[in-house]
C-alpha cells in the first residue's frame, strides 16, 4: 500500500533494520513490519522448501 505526503509525494517505505530502535515508530507502521517480516518469512520458506525437494531429488537419483 502506497503512502503519500500532504503535497501527494509518494513516501518510501522504510527498509527494516533487524534490531533497530522501534520506539518512534507508529502502531500503523509497526503492523506494516510485521506484515512485511511476515511476507519475507514465507518467500524464504518456500526457497527452502524448493532446495529440500531438489535435495531429495538428487539424492533419490543418485542412490539408484
């Protein structure tokens, strides 16, 4: 979801620094974090799970 200034400028989103000071940050953004955190942790997931599966499956050929 985009945000934009009072003038219509589109404002960035904030890279996330793991382990960066949260306390200015508003209830909105905080829950923007989470959500983004959320969504990196699913993306990283299934890389893993795709690794795992070709894994297997070199191994399953290998082994025959």
């Amino acid at each position: 979801m985009a945000r934009y200034d009072e003038e219509g400028r589109k404002i960035e989103a904030a890279v996330h620094e793991i382990g960066g000071d949260l306390r200015d940050l508003s209830l909105s953004d905080l829950n923007e974090r989470v959500a983004i955190l959320k969504d990196e942790i699913q993306r990283i997931e299934a890389i893993i799970e795709r690794k795992g599966n070709s894994i297997s499956a070199a191994e399953s050929f290998f082994k025959s």
